[in-house]
C-alpha cells in the first residue's frame, strides 16, 4: 500500500527519472590481535624526505606533523614532533574527528621498554592493536627538541579497522600518555587528553607560487564595526579604489581578522559593482537593512571569497584576478558574516580581506562563479536526518549560452556549506556521462573551508553540465532546515577559481516552486489536515507545518530528483543571461565515474610508477 501511494504521488506531482544507484565496499571480519612490537633500535638516517606539508596540531605547538605524499606508490609519509612526550603519543583519523571508531598510531611505554603499533578504538574509546598493522616506523629518535617519529601508510589499506586517506578533509585527533601502560588495552581515549586539527592531506605536490617582485597590497577591511547582538549579520561596507586605476592583477588574497574574533567571523567575500553603475553610496550596515541603498544589488562579481579555516590563496603563475582598468568599477562591496551565537554584545570588529596585486599584469584573466543551490528557503533538509542530499545544477543551457567555444579552466574551488553539512561534490558531465570530478570531500567540515587546488585542471565546455551535490545531517534538530542566510539555515555552494574569465558569476538553480506546492499540498491532505495552508503562508512556515515522519522525508527526497528546476544563470550585474530558465528538466546521467582502485585491491601500478 506504502509503495503504491508514493509511486502515484510521483506520478501526480512530476514524472520522475531513473537515478543513479550508490555501490558500498563489503565489510571485512575482524582478524586475531597481535602481540606489540618492540622500537626497534634507530637505523642510520638515510637521506633527508621533503616534508612540503606540516601543521601544528595542539594550540601550544608542542605536537608539529608534517608529511609527504607519493601518488606513485599511493603512500603518504608522516613526520612527528613531540616537544613533551611523556610516556607515548597517540595519532589518529575518524570520519569527523570522533575519538570512537578511529584508526590509530601509538607509541608507548611500560616503563621499560617503548612500542610502537597500529591500533584502533572501538564505539567506547576502549583502544585494541590491528591485527593487520599498515603502519610502517621508518626511524625514531629522541633529540634535545623532543621525540621525532617517521612513519608511513597507504592511502588504502583495504583493512577495515583503518581509514581511507583520500581528497577532501582529515580529521586528525591526537593525545599524549601522561603514565606508562603494559598494553594498549588498557587505553581509552575518553580519559586522556586529546584535541583535533583538520587538514587536506592529499595536496598537488607543486610548490606554492613566489609573488612578484612588484607586488602590492590592498586591505578591504570593515571599519570598526560594533558586531549587532543576534546570533547572524552579514555585514556590507562599500569600499572605493582610487580614481582612475589602472588593470592589475590579483596574484594572492588572504583574510585579516580582528584578534579574538577568530570564531565570529565565518566568512567574507569582496566584491566588485557593476561598471555601468557611475557612483555607489558610501554605505556600511546590515546587508538585509530595509534602508540599504539598492545600487549594492549590482555589486555581484567575486574578487576574493574566504570562509573560517581558509588558509591564503595563490593564483598559478600565469594567471591572475583583474581589477581596475576600463570595464571595472572603482567600488568594491565587503560583504561579512558573522556568527555570534553567545549574543555578545559591544564587541567590535575590522576584519576583512588584504589583496596582494601587481600591475605587472600576467597572461590570463581569472574568474570565480558560484555553482550549486540558490539562497532561498525552497530547498529543505527534514530533521533528524543521518545523512540527506541536496543537489544543484549548472545545466548545460546554461553553459552552451555563457561559455567561450573554448569552454573555462577550472584550477582551484572552495566548498561551502553551514553548520549541517558533512559533504559536498561537484562532478563534470558531458553528454549524459560523468567525466571528471571538480571536487570532492566526504568529511567536509564548516570549520575548515579552505580553497583547494586541484590536482589537474577541468576543461568545461559549452553544453557540459555541472552538478553539485551537498549531504547533511540534522539528526540534533527537531523542525527542518530551510535554505538562506542564516547559520542554522543551509546553503550548498562550490566557487571555483577558473580562466578565460566570463561574464557568468553564477551558475545555481532550486527546484520549481509550483511542484513544491503540490508536495504540500498532498501531504497535508495524506496526513490528515482539513484544509491546505499552502497559499497563506510562506515557504518556509509550510515546511515547519509538516508533520515530518518516513513518508513526508522520502516522498520529498522522490520529488527534489525528479522535479522540474529554475535556473539561475546570471551575470555580474544580476541579470540574468537571455532564455527561458523556469520549468527545466534535471539533467539525465547515464553513467558514473568508477571508484578509485588502490594496489592492495590487487591495481597494479602503471610500469614507470611501480
């Protein structure tokens, strides 16, 4: 009865598509627990392993890690300082920096002798050797600076107890052993003290751009702003340039925060107005204030975006981000978010973002565009949810109509999503196929929203499509998360870093409201309420009527895949580019991109890498 109610509702509400189906890996049995090795006695040092990658892991820098990454051997390779090692430091990744369920390094002591050993916590932080141990010590040593460890792993290790290193975030948790102890058994993480640093572990191996000898630098900075007393502003202060500046390039931004405002500000974006706009009102206020001068509507194209944990951002060599010169505008718009939750009032604020330009201009233009959701409260996750997607699209209407034959090179992008969300993926596809993934990250994290090279450029083309999918987990909320501004609402947004620059600043889209008005309307009637509310009360007020159960959550999973989408495909001035953009159908996908194989599932590396 169940399941003919739902395929006829998806027959009344839209005529739905076949979708893709998702593939697990099988589990794997828990095999016998070894004995713990003894440290073996310190080698010789063979010659010194670059270490491009390193980041402090505890607030004092008493634990530093640093690493090496060989995509030849599928290896990453760890280097770890401990200032104070007491008697034995743990290391570790989880999905989300969990101290149950984690894949562990230990080095400890029993008061004699030290070990070193694979191990993993169970869903109580009680901690066991692996029986399968990929962990492999390449040299350890005890210096007037510390203890310092070189270990190795591989990305896979086809183990189930360990985790996949792959693209995207790592939750790296870490303690130190205050007492000697016969056995890890003996360990549970819940009693020790313990922390968590997020990094992107897998990296391109290139080194990180020199700046010009010419360079500049320009502060957009909000100006002592009083930060209102409610948990969400966003905050816009319009900015001149000097009169008559000429075309430079944007070469590396980084953002400045106020000392001690690390945790209000969530993130800032500069942007340029529209040069068809002579003169912009020196305003700085709430961007939603009703007195808000409406020539900041026209301030759309992306010089610099920042979110909280974005480390400084270099352009390539050969490219650069434009500003100044004919066909730009001398005012820029700071647009801030800030998060205050605590409601703390008088605190002040003149954070912003510090551009370092050269008017030594380089070979191409740069752009950013934004890809995904649209702001608006018609795409909603249901509560309680483990892990609900929400998908966006940049249809290929919508690149054949604003690309360059030659299409855009997409270099670098950064993910965006609020406090829910727990991954995103933007994926390329060409005529109904998966092609190439843009960017990835499974763990995502609102706390580390850094922009992240790619390891190889995608070429979009006029006609591909760009689909980007957001998962999140409300299972701590008890009414649903609507789309919007807000914290505690949701956005789902990738702004890549690309060249040619275009005129298309925004590629998103949400699904037709007329189709969700049926949704509402039929549940209401399936659930029993005398009349529908639809048309008297807002999106949003509709979504919190619901009475959210298994059949309200699947039937508007159904409906959000197969439902008819608005597009909006705009320029930097807010239009929207000629066509009709209402009514789209969702793009069809016809085949996926294969899961990555790792040598211990029997891949064998190519000859020149093996």
């Amino acid at each position: 009865m169940y399941g003919i109610i739902l395929a006829t509702l998806l027959v009344i509400i839209v005529a739905s598509y076949q979708g893709p189906t998702t593939i697990t890996d099988p589990s794997f049995q828990p095999q016998p627990q070894p004995l713990p090795q003894p440290l073996p006695q310190p080698q010789p040092p063979g010659p010194a392993l670059p270490m491009p990658f390193h980041v402090p892991l505890d607030p004092h820098k008493e634990l530093q890690l640093a690493w090496n990454i060989s995509y030849a051997t599928q290896e990453v390779t760890l280097e770890l300082r401990v200032a104070r090692p007491r008697h034995g430091v743990v290391l570790g990744m989880s999905d989300r920096g969990e101290l149950t369920n984690a894949d562990l390094v230990i080095l400890w002591d029993d008061g004699t002798n030290s070990y070193f050993g694979d191990a993993w916590s169970d869903a109580q932080g009680r901690v066991s050797l692996d029986s399968q141990q990929d962990y492999q010590l390449l040299e350890s040593k005890k210096t007037p600076q510390g203890l310092y460890l070189l270990f190795k792993r591989p990305f896979r290790t086809c183990d189930s107890r360990d985790y996949l290193i792959e693209e995207g975030t790592v939750h790296v948790i870490y303690g130190v052993l205050e007492r000697p102890m016969s056995s890890v058994d003996q360990l549970n993480l819940s009693r020790i003290q313990t922390g968590i640093q997020r990094v992107l572990m897998l990296r391109p191996d290139s080194p990180t751009p020199s700046l010009p000898k010419d360079v500049r630098t320009l502060e957009v900075l909000a100006p002592d702003v009083v930060i209102p007393s409610q948990e969400t502003t966003y905050w816009c202060h319009i900015f001149d340039l000097p009169p008559n500046i000429p075309k430079n390039h944007i070469v590396m931004y980084e953002a400045v925060i106020t000392p001690g405002n690390e945790a209000v500000v969530h993130h800032m974006e500069v942007f340029e107005c529209s040069p068809d706009i002579e003169s912009v009102p020196h305003y700085s206020g709430p961007c939603d204030d009703k007195m808000k001068p409406n020539k900041l509507n026209y301030c759309r194209h992306v010089l610099a975006a920042w979110a909280m944990g974005a480390e400084a951002f270099y352009y390539p060599p050969d490219v650069g981000l434009a500003f100044g010169g004919p066909g730009s505008s001398r005012f820029l718009r700071l647009e801030v978010h800030y998060h205050n939750p605590l409601i703390i009032s008088g605190r002040r604020d003149s954070s912003g973002v510090r551009l370092h330009y050269t008017p030594t201009l380089r070979r191409l233009d740069a752009g950013i565009m934004e890809l995904g959701l649209a702001y608006t409260p018609l795409m909603a996750i249901p509560p309680k949810q483990s892990s609900f997607p929400l998908t966006g699209f940049c249809t290929s209407k919508c690149t054949k109509t604003a690309l360059p034959p030659g299409g855009i090179h997409i270099f670098a992008s950064q993910l965006h999503t609020h406090l829910a969300g727990r991954g995103v993926r933007t994926v390329l596809v060409r005529g109904g196929e998966e092609v190439e993934m843009v960017q990835e990250d499974k763990h995502f994290s609102t706390h580390y929203q850094t922009i992240r090279r790619l390891h190889k450029m995608v070429n979009v083309l006029p006609g591909d499509t760009l689909i980007t999918k957001c998962t999140y987990n409300t299972e701590d909320r008890t009414g649903p998360t609507v789309g919007g501004f807000g914290i505690m609402e949701e956005m789902c947004v990738n702004y890549i870093h690309y060249y040619p620059r275009t005129h298309l600043e925004l590629c998103k889209s949400d699904i037709d409201e007329k189709y969700l008005q049926k949704y509402f309307s039929f549940i209401n009637r399936f659930q029993g309420e005398d009349q529908c509310v639809c048309a008297d009360t807002g999106v949003t007020q509709q979504y919190s009527q619901l009475r959210w159960d298994s059949f309200s959550v699947e039937v508007l999973s159904s409906l959000y895949n197969s439902a008819p989408i608005t597009m909006h495909c705009n320029k930097s001035s807010a239009d929207m580019f000629p066509g009709e953009w209402c009514k789209q159908e969702l793009p069809v996908v016809t085949s996926l991109l294969p899961r990555p194989r790792y040598p211990c599932e029997g891949e064998r590396l190519p000859k020149d890498q093996s």
